[in-house]
C-alpha cells in the first residue's frame, strides 16, 4: 500500500498486551431474510462460554432466535472484549450490523460482510476481507475498519435525518467505495485505494478523506471544514470550491501525500465562512 497518492504509516489498530481468546462462528445454513446482528461483538460475547454465546438472541425479520440457529460456535471469549477474537469463517453479506459499537478487541471476517458493519464502533479491530455493504462505519467514534474488498454506499457517514457522521477512528478500503463516503464527518480518517463516485465528503465538518483514483462528482459539496485529497481526475468539480496554492509535500496526521496537489478552500456555494480544504492531483486535473 505504499504506491499512489498516499503513504499511510500507520493502519494497525493499537493492540492490547494480553493474548486473545478466539471465538470462531462457522455459518450453518442459507440465510433469507437478513440477520440484525449487533450482539456479534467481543463486547457481548466477553466472559462467556460457547454454549453460554450460541444462547444470545439475534434478530431476523420480527422474530429472535438463537445465534446457534445460524451458526456454529466453537471457543470461549476472553474475559474482556479486548481479550476476544471473533472469527466468521464464511460470507456474512446477509448479516447486519457485525461489530456495532464495539470498544475493544477484533473481529475478521473470511467472507463480505453486510450492510453497517462496523457502525458506531469506539475501539478494536474489524477486518472485512471481502466486501462490506452500505453504512459500513456510519458514525463510528474509534477504532479500525479494515475493507480489503470494495464497499457500497454511506461509508462513515451521518444516519438519515442526522447530520454528523464519523467522528474518530480509521477507515482503511483496499477497493473502491461508491455514493457519499464520509457524508456529514466530523474526524477520524478514511482511506480509499480505488476510486469514488457521487458527493465524498458531503457535509463534511472535519476529519480526513483521501482517494487514491478518480472520484465523478460533487466531491466536498457543502463542505464546511476537513481535508479531501483525490489523487485521480475529479470528472466534475464542484463550483463552490476556490483555488488557492500549489503543494508538493503535504501530511495529514498519519498520511504522507506524494505528487503535487492544487489546493482549493470551499465549499463557498453554502457559507463565505467556509473552511474545507480539498487537494487535487495536478497531473490528472491540468484543467482545474
């Protein structure tokens, strides 16, 4: 991960001193209609035996069910969530909401995983390495999100009717993202390998997005403060955005930019007092 716009030195979750107990969840039939899983977390399953862990009760449509009604459980959880692996060997696409709001410890996930994965996560670890669905660490306040696929829409953003987003912790996707990654953020980081698509960075109020490839449109719209750096051609750019210097060595916390960048301030179609600072690859907008 060190070729492109950006070097990020450091993607590890800080990890504890104690060895993890690991919980391994094999799935054991198809699933219909999606699970809402947010018990699947080293939070809720600390302390507790395998039988003790297939027993918590797991949403589907409006009935719950067992755990052990979908998977198989085999370990025993450590004594705190920080002391516990969870492992889900098999795809997880139809199974809502893995990780949310988890403090401590890791998740790896052999598979896709589904829509909020990872939202409102305070610390640890989650690794996806497939896929990850919409909404994928909406909110999230600590902690590292690890996509090794691509993901869909409303990374790291605001739910609906809200208007703050992440506020702290990483986002690493080793593929590409689609519609308003990073919508209403107000910290943290995400990093995006791929490419983008509609209104990155919308609403953006602090924090720090950076795009290795191209994004299409809207990026930063009514942006009020925070960085967005896009490494590959902006297909169009937002009006509101005015240019202010050319930069060639730019670090943003714990992300060294490579190449030369235009600098722009916005987004200045919603407030003068705008505060948004956006870096654009010169070499792949020699028209902006």
């Amino acid at each position: 991960m060190t070729e492109g716009v950006f070097i990020h030195k450091k993607v590890d979750a800080e990890k504890g001193t104690g060895e993890m107990e690991e919980v391994t969840l094999i799935p054991i039939k198809e699933i219909d209609i999606k699970l809402e899983a947010d018990l699947i977390t080293p939070d809720s399953f600390a302390g507790k035996s395998a039988e003790e862990i297939g027993k918590l009760s797991i949403w589907q449509g409006p009935k719950t069910y067992p755990l052990s009604d979908f998977f198989e459980v085999i370990g025993s959880a450590g004594s705190s969530a920080a002391e516990t692996l969870i492992r889900i060997k098999g795809d997880a696409m139809r199974v809502k909401r893995i990780g949310e709001g988890m403090s401590a410890g890791k998740i790896e996930i052999e598979g896709s995983a589904g829509m909020h994965v990872g939202s409102g996560m305070k610390g640890g670890e989650i690794v996806v390495n497939g896929d990850a669905d919409s909404w994928a660490g909406m909110e999230m306040l600590g902690g590292l999100l690890h996509i090794k696929g691509n993901a869909v829409d409303h990374v790291g953003c605001a739910y609906r009717g809200k208007w703050h987003g992440m506020k702290g912790g990483r986002i690493v996707i080793e593929g590409s993202a689609r519609h308003q990654l990073g919508g209403g953020m107000d910290g943290g980081e995400i990093l995006v390998e791929g490419n983008v698509e509609s209104f990155c960075g919308i609403r953006q109020n602090g924090g720090v997005i950076v795009v290795n490839g191209s994004a299409l449109r809207g990026v930063g719209a009514e942006m009020a403060g925070g960085t967005i750096v896009i490494g590959g051609k902006i297909e169009r750019f937002s009006p509101g955005f005015e240019y202010l210097s050319m930069e060639n060595k730019v670090t943003l916390g714990e992300v060294e930019l490579i190449g030369e960048f235009k600098k722009f301030t916005g987004d200045y179609a919603i407030s003068k007092r705008a505060k948004g600072a956006l870096y654009v690859s010169a070499d792949a907008n020699p028209d902006l």
